[in-house]
C-alpha cells in the first residue's frame, strides 16, 4: 500500500464506526431501492469465453490506477497515478480512433471509482497527497462538474451500475479501510446500503446480472480471495466463492453474463499476474480464462458489449504501462 499522510478532517467516532466495521451483519439499513434491477431468478450463463489481446493503443501518457468507464462514445480514462506516483487529472477518451486527451479535473486525483449511469459517467472519490476526496463529478468531454458528495471522503474505491444506481465498494479514508456499499442515483445523492463482512480496498468489481459482484482486494496488507454478491434489491451481501488464490489491485469487467477479474498481484509490489479469471455469478465457480500480454496490476477496466477495454497499469518492475489494451472474445 502506498504511505498516506493524516487526513484533512476524521469523522466522528459514532459515524466512523458504522463505515469502517462497528456492524457485525452484512446489511445496514433497509434495502436499497434500486431502479431497473434485473430480476433474481436468474439462469446460468454459458460458459465463459477465453479473451484474447485485440487492438493496442498508445495513451497520451503512462497511467496506474485511472479510473475507467464507457462514455463520450468510446472508454474514458479518469486521472490516476504518473509514472512518477505523482497523481493527475488528465481525462482521456479511448474510441477507435485512437487516446487522446480530452479534458481536466479540476483537482488531480488517484484510486477513484468510475460508472456510467444512463449514458453519462461519473466519477467517485480519489486521493492526492495525503488526502481523500468525498466529490462525485459527472465528466465528459466538456470538463467534469460536481454532483455530489460520498457520506465519507474515499480513496482505493471501486463501482458498478445496475439500472440507474451505482454502487461504490470498499475505500480507504486515510486512517481506515471502509467496510460499506455506498448507493449513488443522480438527483438522489448518495447513501450507505449495505456492509461488507469486512474492510476492503482494491477490489475487482463489476455488475452482472442485476448484482454487484466483488472479487479479491485487500484490507490493507493481506490480499482477499473471497467472491461476495451483493444485491441491490434485498440490500444483502453473501459470500459465493472464492478465487483459487489471493488477488489485489486487479480490474473487474462484466462479459457475457460473467465477472472477469484481470491481472492483479499478490501483497508484495512486485507479485503481479498475467491471469485472466472467470467467475460464475450464481455459484463464484472460477475457470481459467485466459492471460494478458504482460504481468500487470493497478490497471483500469470498462466493459463494452462486445469486448472489455484496459488501460495502464504497473508491471512488477514499476514500470507504469502507456497502452490501452481491447481484450476479445476467443472464436470458440
């Protein structure tokens, strides 16, 4: 884990303690209402395609940790960390004419959470010298606006949309790893829904089949191999699964019915993975699929229809990555 300075401002004790792991279940509140869930009885999905490497883009610049999600017709790319571990606030679009840069935030920012929501993307948290930020921004090609506010400023997040409302996992505040599932729905705000049976950052996490599904991360030192399903119309997180070993600062991706967790790294900086996991969203039964073209982990990840998207990254030697990378189905 990075060193990280004091933050700006605690929280209370009593409101710490219900985000960081005062709660013993692994619900808070009642239930989310969530807009367009899919229903729960779901089917099981075929069986999961082996991606293969696609296209090769260079970016304007090497990112780790960048914030990745559809928008503006292509993939934006949201600030992350230089190869200097310096953050930025660099907005970049990946369509198929190429990256380039197409805008600012106006704060740098590293290890935010980035969703779509009805077309428009968002970006959540961020940290940046010591501090964690609590903004949500709608970002597009015209620059990035406030929207809103996380109940708690959060680095080290991940997010997901289902129907309308996305949902921002895990998160680091500076002095603490949280332990909630933050539910965002534009001209709504922001609230806690649900709890995690425990503190996590660095999470892999996508949205398949109307749920939310969380693979690997770490609570701060030890990285995780526990698969949770979290589900926006009962509020409930359980535990699916496991991976076959433990993983953090991987991506997460939705294709075809299943969770993709990509690259990643054991604790140690330089422990990284080429693999390419499959998750059952039903059963968190995990196969091999496939492998990336070099060790990488702290890399971004958007999924299109027909293809996942990556971006940067960091190579065990601490080289940051300057490509963003199309991962394609396999002709079966």
């Amino acid at each position: 884990m990075r060193p990280r300075a004091r933050a700006r401002a605690l929280l209370p004790a009593a409101a710490l303690a219900v985000l960081v792991g005062g709660c013993g279940g692994t619900r808070s509140g009642p239930p989310a209402r969530a807009a367009a869930v899919t229903s729960s009885k779901s089917t099981t999905p075929p069986r999961p395609a082996t991606l293969r490497a696609g296209t090769s883009q260079a970016l304007p610049a090497a990112v780790q940790l960048p914030a990745v999600t559809p928008g503006a017709g292509g993939v934006l790319a949201i600030a992350g960390l230089d190869a200097g571990d310096s953050s930025v606030s660099n907005v970049t679009l990946i369509d198929a004419s190429g990256a380039r840069s197409v805008g600012q935030l106006p704060q740098a920012l590293h290890d935010a959470g980035a969703a779509s929501i009805g077309g428009r993307a968002y970006l959540f948290g961020g940290g940046d010298a010591g501090s964690t930020s609590d903004v949500i921004y709608r970002v597009d090609q015209s620059g990035a606006s406030a929207v809103g506010r996380l109940p708690v400023a959060a680095s080290d997040v991940a997010a997901a949309t289902v129907g309308h409302t996305a949902y921002i996992v895990g998160g680091y505040t500076v002095s603490a790893p949280l332990r909630t599932i933050v539910a965002f729905t534009p001209g709504a705000g922001a609230r806690i829904v649900a709890t995690l049976p425990r503190p996590l950052r660095y999470a892999s996490v996508a949205a398949v089949g109307g749920r939310v599904l969380i693979a690997g991360g770490t609570s701060g030192v030890t990285a995780e191999r526990a698969i949770l399903s979290f589900d926006p119309a009962t509020g409930r997180v359980r535990r699916v699964g496991e991976l076959p070993y433990p993983v953090t600062h991987a991506a997460g991706a939705a294709l075809g019915g299943w969770l993709y967790v990509l690259g990643g790294r054991s604790e140690s900086l330089s422990g990284q993975r080429s693999s390419i996991l499959a998750v059952d969203p039903l059963n968190g039964a995990v196969q091999p699929a496939g492998r990336l073209p070099r060790a990488l982990s702290d890399l971004g990840a958007a999924s299109l229809p027909d293809r996942i998207v990556l971006v940067g990254g960091r190579e065990s030697a601490g080289t940051v990555y300057d490509r963003a990378l199309t991962l394609l189905p396999s002709a079966r």
